[in-house]
C-alpha cells in the first residue's frame, strides 16, 4: 500500500484576533467605479464577474464614479437618506443605553450597516413585503414609522402591538411591508421566496425582499430559498449582509473563505452581484436594478452586501473576546454615514451645520419618543403587556375553559 499523508481537516481562522490587528486583504477589495453595469434581462451566468469582485460607487474623495453611477439620483432622496442613518444610529444608541438600565431584556444595534436597510427601502415600493432578520429597523425608520411604536414593542409594554409574544427587537407591521421577524436563522428566506411566487401566482405587482447574515447562509433553508428562487423565478431580492462576523464566529466559517457569498447564487442560477454595503450610492443603484429585475419578470437576485458589524452581535455578547477592539476604524470601507456626508458636502447638498443641526434633531427626536414609549411601561417598572392577553388570538371563539381559567386569573 502506498505511504500516504495523514489526512488533515482545515478550519478557518480569522485574520485578527483580540492583541492583533486584523489584515483585512481576504476581502478582495475593487476600486471605486470599475465594475460593469450589465443590462437588467442579464441571465445568470452573465454575473459571475460581478459575483466575485465589488461593485462600488463612491471614491475616497466622495465622487460618484463608474456606471454605476451614472443615473442621478435625486439630492432630495440622498438628504433623506442620510437623515434615517443618523436617526437609526441615535435610536439604536439610546435603546442600547435602555437595556443597560434593564428596560428590555435585549437588544441588536445596525451600527455600521446603516446604508444597507436605508437605501433599499428607498428603492422599494409601497406594498411590496421585506422578510428582515434583527438588524433591519431602518427598514421602518425610512418609512417614517412612528419610533413609539418600535419602542413599545422593545419594552413589551402595554402599548406593545404584539402584545409581549416576540423578544425585542423582532419588530411585526404588515401595513408597512415588514414580516414578523423570526429568531430561527435563514427562514426569512424560504418564506419571501413563498411570498414572491404567491404573489406572481395571484398576478399581483408587488415583490419581496429578504435578509440574513453571513453565518445564516450555512443553514439549509438559505440553498432550499435559492433552488425554489431560481425554478420558478419568483420576484424576490435576497439580501446576504456579509457583516464578518456571525455572533462569534468569523464569515470564512459560513464559507466566505475561497469564495464569496454572492458566487453561490450563480451555481443557482440566480444573477447575483457583490456590493460595497457601505457605500450608500451603490447600495441604492444596485437595489434599483434588482427591484426592476424582479418587477419585470426577469426572476431573482442575489445580493452580497460587504460590510462590518460595529458593534456586539447583541447585548449579550462581548466581541471583545474574539476581535480587536478597533477593527471598525481600520475597516477599509469605512463608515456608511460619514462616507454618504462627504459626498453630499462634495455636491453642495449638505453642510457641517447642517449635520450637525440634523443629528441633535434626530436625538431630540429619539428621546421624546422614548420618554413617551417609557410611560407606558417597562421591564424596569414591570408595567407590560395585560396577563389577559395570553388567552387571546389563539381561537377565533374562546373556549369554555379557558373563560373560566381567564376569570380565575381574575383578568
């Protein structure tokens, strides 16, 4: 018998850990404005280029540069956007303070990943559906959905509209194109991807758009999303926000190491293209094309959003045990919001004064809808959701016995 090697298992390991600065040269960075703008009716096969390089916009200078660019997008819309990432950071801030001071038992910034949310729901449409994992709040805040009601919902108050039923931050406003967030990774995908053929079926309009993270793309659902996606060409976007890090666990765990995300979707047969996730310009324009993809009947697309997870993976966690403290300010592509005001400042949209003047606006804001949100109750003054709730909902007709059970609970 021939004298072989051992056979030896590889494990991926991140290129920074806690003491050491993190090499971010896996990311296989492109410059601003090189990549291709294909035709929206590209097949599949057609995007394997932009699968595995980075379509960006934005240069270091703040100029808009490339194809990509090259439709206007309205300063108005630019100005808005950018008024909702200051107004998500603030909020997640202050609600991260909130569960510090145990108002709510839990809590998930987006810090970092503003854009993202943002501009595509600038791109989206009235009624079509977003399947949103637990970093989406923006998705409500670029609609303008009153921050009370989010907050409600963090505290399980009695204004709580899911009446204490969801852990915080698992937000559910159907009238506001937003599925109830589930805690189970990657079932948001199958479930958009049901929504966006029912939705072909019916002759209706209206598209989905789903979420996860990077780590969520390891579990089965995200390739049984893609196979039924590309069969039937439903009329979905399915968004992978490769933040690095899943709770603990570094991206090339999930198998971003050799490959990319987006690469998957073209052995799928799902055009699939790998964006600067920082960069709120190419997240817009991008979006664009994929939202016309899917509303003219062209199928599915795949989108890698490259960006970095700034914070904890939640309250729970301490990110600080597995990655350097200062990995964010070394990120090389930088923050989303100071990279969108550099370019707005470049234009003549926008000023210093003004964003300043903006952000005080928006923590002025954050804070009278969380001093209202609190007198409704918080965990922190056990005020929540009415017991009386829990026997609710769950027959069209209460039953006799749980009447009964209902008055002895004296509710």
């Amino acid at each position: 018998m021939r004298q072989t090697k051992p056979l030896r298992l590889h494990v991926p390991e991140p290129s920074g850990r806690p003491g050491h600065a993190t090499d971010f040269s896996y990311l296989r960075l492109a410059p601003a404005g090189e990549m291709r703008k294909p035709p929206v009716d590209t097949s599949a096969y057609d995007t394997r280029d932009l699968a595995i390089s980075l379509v960006r916009v934005l240069d270091d200078d703040g100029r808009a540069v490339g194809p990509w660019a090259e439709e206007r997008i309205d300063p108005d819309l630019l100005r808005k956007g950018l008024r909702v990432m200051i107004k998500t950071r603030s909020y997640d801030a202050r609600m991260l303070i909130a569960q510090r001071q145990k108002k709510m038992s839990f809590y998930m910034q987006s810090l970092g990943e503003e854009a993202i949310g943002t501009a595509q729901a600038l791109a989206l449409s009235k009624g079509d559906m977003c399947f949103p994992s637990y970093r989406q709040q923006n998705l409500l805040i670029a609609q303008d959905v009153p921050l009370v009601d989010m907050m409600c919902q963090l505290f399980s108050n009695e204004r709580d509209s899911l009446k204490g039923r969801q852990l915080p931050v698992m937000y559910s406003m159907r009238e506001h194109g937003f599925f109830s967030i589930s805690g189970n990774l990657a079932t948001q995908f199958v479930q958009a991807v049901g929504w966006a053929m029912a939705s072909a079926i019916k002759g209706d309009t209206r598209i989905a758009s789903a979420w996860i993270g990077d780590g969520a793309t390891a579990a089965a659902d995200f390739q049984t999303a893609l196979t039924f996606a590309h069969v039937y060409q439903a009329p979905v976007i399915l968004n992978v926000i490769n933040n690095q890090w899943a709770i603990s666990s570094f991206q090339a765990i999930a198998g971003g190491e050799s490959t990319t995300f987006a690469s998957r979707g073209i052995g799928s047969g799902i055009a699939s293209i790998r964006v600067d996730g920082n960069d709120f310009l190419a997240v817009y324009a991008v979006s664009k094309w994929a939202v016309e993809r899917a509303r003219s009947n062209l199928g599915p697309t795949l989108i890698e959003w490259v960006s970095y997870r700034a914070g904890p993976h939640s309250t729970s966690d301490d990110p600080s045990k597995y990655r350097p403290a200062d990995d964010w300010a070394r990120f090389p592509l930088g923050d989303p919001i100071e990279r969108l005001k550099k370019h707005l400042i470049l234009e003549g949209h926008w000023s210093e004064e003004e964003h300043n003047r903006t952000q005080k606006e928006c923590e002025a804001e954050v804070i009278a809808a969380q001093k209202e949100a609190e007198s409704y109750g918080t965990l922190a003054t056990g005020r929540s959701s009415s017991v009386a709730t829990m026997f609710e909902d769950v027959y069209k007709d209460m039953p006799w016995h749980l009447r009964r059970q209902r008055q002895q609970a004296g509710v």
